[in-house]
C-alpha cells in the first residue's frame, strides 16, 4: 500500500466518523417526537405491511396537520410515505377521519370520547382488515393520529387495536411566566420562546414545533405571559402579536389565554379605579373582551394574580376575590371565556401561618364564583417546595370549580441543572385522599369533577419553556412538560408508564437504557426532596432567588420571607408546630386527615416537620434520633446523586453522543450542589442541635461560614437588577 493511499485511507475513515457522530448528534429540539428509525428490521416490516394505504380525506388545516403529522412519523421511523388508496387491493389500510367523514364506514364509537376522545380500532370491513383512527372533531382526530404514533414510538403491536380513550379533564393549561421584553420569571431555559419584537410578521418554527409537542400530550391552552402581568398585554399592538400566536396554535387545539392585570382599566383605560363594582370599571372590561374576540375568535379567557405579592386585585377597593372574578367572568361569558382565578394570596400582613392563607381567604366564598370561574390552586398550601401536603383547599370548596396548578419549571428543584422527574410529586398529591366526601375523596376526583358534574375542569403547570435549543434546559426536564400533559389528560396514569413512554419516544427503546434510567427517573425526585428539605422542612432555599441553600436566612423583608419562620429550628428542637397546639393549620382538612398527620403515631415521616415541633433526640420509627435520621437523609440524598451519575455513565453508547454528554455534565453540577446543600444544612442545624454527624459519614468540606458567604451572581429566573443572592 502507497503511503499516498494509505493516508487517503485515514481521511476517508475519518469523513465516516465525522458523518457517523453528525448522524448521532441529537439537541433535543425534537423533544419526544424524534420518530427515530426503527432499526429493528422485523418490527419495521411488520409496521410497513401494516400501513399499506392511507385514507385521510383531510379538508380543515387541523386534519391537514394531522395528515401532515402522521405522514412525517411513519416516513421518520419507517421510511414510508403510505401512498392513498385507490383501489384498496391487499395489505392493511389506515383509515384516518372524523366520524362524520367515515359516516360510510358504520363504525361504532363509544359515547364516551365526546369532543376531545378518540377511537383507534382495528375493523375487518367486507373482509378487508382496516385501522381505523377517529373522533367526532378535527382536533380529536390529531390526538388519535399521535397516540397511534405513539405506539409505533414505542414498538407496542398494531395488528388489533381497540383504544378508546378522552381526556378527564376540560382545560390543560400550560402556564408561562413570560415578561414582554423576554425575560422569564423562575425560567431556567434561556429567554422566552415569544419573539414580540419580530411577531406579528415572523412566525418562528419553535411556534408551530411548540404547538405540536402539546397537542401530542393533549395540553389545549396557553397562557403566553406571566402572572406578574404587564397591562400592555390587552393593547391593541399586542393584540395583533396575539393574534399570530393564535392562528398557529389553532390549528392543533391550543387555546390562548392572557394573564391579566387586575388594575388595567386604570394603566390601560385611563379610568380612574378598577373598583370590580364600578359601572365604568365592567364596561372597560366588556369592551375590551368584545375587542380581543375580534381578533382571536377562539380566544380562552383570562388568568389572574390578584392581591398577592404586590398585585393589585378586588381587595385593594375593598372588594372580595368573588367581586372581582365574577366581574370579569361576565364579561367573557357572552363568548365563552373563563377566568382562571388564582388562589396563591399573600398580603401585606404576615399571618401566624402562611400556609393557612389561602383557605382563609377563599373558603367563605364557596359557591360564591359564576359557573365560567375556576379557582387555580397550587397543589400545595406554601409554594412548590420538593414536597409539600395537598392543599387544603382541594377538600374545603365542594361547590366550586378548582383546578390544580402544578410548577414544571424547577424554581425549588435545582434549576435546569437537576435531574427531578416531577411525575411522582404530581401523583403523590393527586392520589391523597381530601376524605371531605369521605374515603377515596381524592385530590384526582375533586378536580375531575367527580363529586359535582356541574363544574368545569381544569390543571395547569407552570410551563418550563424557553429558547435553548432543548426547550427546557435538562433533557430530563422535557419529561416534565410530557408527564404534565399526559396526567392532565388523565390524573391517575402511573408515573412510571408515562417514563417509560417519553424515554421510549426520547431516546431509545432498548431496554438495556430504558430500564435503569426509568428507575433513576422515579427514585430522582426523591433525591432532591433528601438533599434539600427532608422529613417535611420546607422554604430554606436562598432568599428570592431561591438558589442553593439557606437554611440561615432570618433577614429577609418580612417574617414569613425567612426560612427560620418555616423551620423554627432551635436548641429544643426543629419543625413548625401545625396541630392543635399549634398554628393549627391541621384544622383545614377534613377530621380525617387531622388525625392522621396531627398524630406522631401515624403521620407518615414524610411530613413530620412539617406539621410538628420535635426534639433533636426524638425517636424516628428508624431507631434513629430525629437529628440522626435528618443527617442521614442528607447523606443519602447526595450520595443517591453520585449512584445516578454512576448509572447514567453505563448508558455511553446507548444514546446519541450529544445528549449523553450533556447529561453526564449535568449530573456532575448537581452532584456538587447536592454536596453543598447536605454539608451546609448539616452544618446549619447543627449548630443547635449540638450533635455530632455519625462517624460513617465523609465530614463537609468546609465549615458553615463558608457556605454562608457564598454568593452566586446574576442567578437566572428572577431578572431585573436582582443579582445576587446571600
Ligand atoms: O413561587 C412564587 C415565585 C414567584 C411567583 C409566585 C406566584 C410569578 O417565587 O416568582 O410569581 O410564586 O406563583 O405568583
């Protein structure tokens, strides 16, 4: 061999490596739609006998998408493009339609998908095998085609189907804390995916790729701005912007929804109040609902943070929560619009117990809300923390409409940088039981509507979107905005089947992968709540940005602002007495669940501190003393994080390049947070209990002044000049 030769050898090997690691090189933008080739070569051929023919008379652009949507998921897993069936010869067909438009067929659809449910039944019609996908609306029909996707995603079998299935809930709603100049509020993937400054005239992919994405889990609304709403929002400049967003997201079943500032008739209008009773005041409101129908037709209604941290609201003129909601509820009903009413109040006066809050101020009014409000709670009574009780207003307001708010963006889980399946912490508060309408009272029955026909539906998540190129930061975080929508879709799908599902449609469907990193996924939220807040301690996370630790904090604007007002750690002892002898917050659920959490006997350990005062040499079921059992939380909650990285190593190969390494180098930050959160809380409560961490365990590597003073700068998610945190 020339050496001439042999050194185009080298470079020919190398141009194939190059293409094979191009070919490999995966960013995540295609989320769980990668329709990856299948390359098991049977399962592929099966699937293309399958799919012979195609019949999808598609006429509206919702069936046009659907079409579209199908035709470029068989093409990507199976490098087919079904021709339409002529004359149908042999081989099975796909017959996709609304059940109108295959009135011929006679196909009998259960009553039970109503508007948004689906049919995909597999049918032999004069002999001939058929796959039939239909509903009785066009969008329905796009919710049959990805969930038939799906399977193929997931290589299940296709040759006899028969799913019926419909969302069991109205409105799922993904919520965005998007500023108009793009910053987000507790977003930790880049700016906001809305270009205002480019809208109306560019029309980005990312809105027809993001609209996709939530169609395929089902999600049918978006509020586009945050709740800490800018009044602009309802000009006549953004209004047109809107507009633009609302013709794509039409075409696959997305709703828009505006957050609106409740003192806009003022900032907007130039009225003199927003007094919900003034007369000026509702025909504002009137005329502005009138004007925003005109440009959005289809247009879903309004959601609102009213008198809490610094927003306006009804109260601020004297007026209740039920003043203001219904007024603007009127003046959307002539069009069908609702008003998302948000439950999380937070005064200017500091209560005895911040937890106790929201019931106060929303309990009396029950009944009290027209039939076009629904009352958003966050799934917890304080704020999103690693784990919190259910809120005790899912079991307090039995006549009226209450939706659940979830937050996928990890503002008290880690950032983008910590790997939190969020799945679990959904399920765990869906499945715990109000006993308000007795046993079974579950949080999932409450807002299914179970125990009162009459009342709308709804949940949203606090969306954790932004314009990295992965959409949410974390590859792993992408399964958080999946799972949402699938268990708004249906609250009482497993945490663990909806894993299976999006690691299958991510990455791969070898088992080899999607076993263990399934496992990591559901033990992951686990972890976090171990390494920052165990036994039921919540709110210790540096002050406003709640970054990193910060147990210490005792100097913020007010009391209820600090975390030693939630973790009351003293020489005694640690946690936050609720029960009777207490806050007694324990008093807001029903007698039951009273019972069960006031007494040490039976409240699960879980929520101990958060519910109760106990001494450092407390006995813990374990045998352990409760500051022992506290330190070895910590310990396992960072060393099940260096468990999860040596896991995650074994998995190179498996899946593309590019996000394995991402990921690895993710797991190495949040091993090194999760250090420091164990080694400076450990370090913190210390200092009151006196006692020592056991002898097994690695001793923190500094002493507790140092994590005191660190200081990170410029922490994302909180904008404007406020920097720093410590
Ligand atoms: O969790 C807190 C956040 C605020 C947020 C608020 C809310 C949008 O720290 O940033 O404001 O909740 O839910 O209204």
């Amino acid at each position: 061999m020339t050496k001439y030769s042999l050194k185009n050898k080298y470079l020919l090997l190398l141009l194939l490596l190059v293409a094979i690691n191009k070919a490999h090189a995966d960013s995540g933008y295609k989320l769980w739609l990668e329709y990856n080739k299948i390359t098991y070569q049977r399962a592929s051929a099966v699937y293309r006998q399958q799919l012979r023919y195609l019949i999808f008379p598609a006429a509206s652009d919702q069936l046009k998408a659907a079409r579209g949507e199908l035709l470029k998921g068989l093409d990507g897993m199976l490098s087919i493009l079904p021709g339409d069936a002529k004359t149908i010869t042999d081989g099975q067909t796909l017959v996709i339609g609304t059940r109108q438009s295959l009135k011929s067929l006679s196909i009998v659809v259960p009553d039970t998908i109503g508007s948004e449910g689906y049919l995909i039944k597999t049918a032999f019609i004069h002999q001939k095998k058929y796959t039939i996908i239909t509903a009785n609306t066009d969008v329905a029909v796009l919710y049959g085609v990805f969930n038939f996707l799906k399977l193929i995603q997931t290589n299940q079998p296709i040759s006899n189907l028969n799913i019926a299935d419909h969302p069991r809930i109205m409105y799922r709603v993904l919520d965005h804390w998007d500023n108009l100049n793009r910053t987000v509020e507790r977003g930790y993937a880049g700016s906001s995916i809305w270009n205002w400054h480019k809208l109306p005239g560019i029309i980005d992919q990312r809105y027809i790729d993001y609209a996709r994405a939530n169609a395929s889990v089902g999600i049918n609304g978006s509020v586009i701005n945050n709740v800490n709403a800018d009044a602009l929002i309802l000009s006549p400049q953004y209004l047109t912007k809107i507009q633009a967003l609302a013709n794509v997201f039409r075409v696959y079943g997305i709703k828009i929804y505006l957050s609106v500032k409740f003192s806009s008739p003022v900032e907007l209008g130039g009225l003199k109040t927003a007094d919900p009773l003034d007369a000026a005041v509702k025909k504002w409101w009137a005329d502005k609902a009138d004007e925003i129908y005109r440009y959005i037709p289809d247009f879903g209604g309004f959601l609102v943070k009213a008198n809490s941290e610094g927003q306006p609201g009804p109260q601020t003129y004297g007026r209740t929560h039920a003043d203001g909601a219904n007024m603007l509820a009127d003046a959307l009903a002539p069009h069908h619009g609702i008003v998302m009413w948000r439950a999380f109040v937070y005064d200017n006066n500091v209560p005895d117990d911040r937890s106790k809050q929201a019931y106060n101020e929303f309990k009396p009014f029950d009944g009290k809300f027209k039939d076009n409000v629904i009352i958003q709670v966050k799934n917890g009574p304080i704020d999103f923390q690693p784990r919190e009780p259910f809120h005790p207003l899912f079991g307090a307001m039995p006549n009226t409409a209450l939706m659940m708010e979830f937050q996928l963006t990890q503002e008290y889980l880690g950032f983008s940088t910590h790997l939190v399946y969020e799945a679990p912490l959904f399920a765990e508060c869906l499945q715990s039981d109000t006993y308000t309408q007795g046993k079974g009272s579950t949080v999932s029955r409450v807002i299914k509507g179970d125990f009162n026909k009459k009342l709308i539906t709804g949940m949203a998540g606090v969306a954790n979107i932004g314009s990295d190129l992965n959409w949410c930061g974390h590859p792993f975080a992408q399964a958080n905005w999946y799972a949402f929508g699938r268990m708004a879709w249906n609250p009482d799908q497993s945490p663990a089947a909806i894993a299976d599902d999006w690691l299958k449609m991510t990455f791969t469907n070898n088992t080899v992968f999607v076993s263990p990193v399934k496992k990591l996924m559901l033990q992951s939220r686990e972890n976090t709540v171990n390494y920052m807040t165990p036994l039921g301690l919540h709110h210790i996370m540096g002050v406003s940005t709640h970054y990193g630790p910060g147990p210490w904090v005792d100097n913020a604007g007010r009391p209820d602002w600090n975390a030693t007002y939630y973790h009351k750690a003293d020489s005694a002892g640690i946690g936050f007495n609720r029960t009777g002898t207490g806050s007694n917050a324990l008093e807001q659920y029903a007698p039951q669940v009273n019972a069960h959490w006031g007494n040490l006997q039976t409240c699960p350990d879980e929520y101990l501190l958060w519910f109760h005062h106990l001494r450092w040499t407390y006995k813990m079921r374990s045998g352990r003393s409760l500051w022992d059992e506290m330190v070895h939380h910590y310990y396992q909650g960072a060393d099940s994080v260096k468990q999860m990285g040596l896991t995650w190593d074994k998995m190179q190969g498996k899946i593309d390049a590019e996000r394995f390494t991402e990921v690895k180098q993710l797991m190495q930050t949040q091993l090194a947070e999760a250090t420091t959160w164990r080694d400076a809380c450990v370090l913190y409560f210390q200092t009151f209990s006196k006692m020592p961490i056991g002898a097994g365990y690695p001793k923190p590597a500094h002493p507790l002044s140092y994590y005191k003073d660190m200081k990170f700068y410029y922490v994302p998610g909180i904008g404007g000049n406020n920097y720093m945190t410590n």
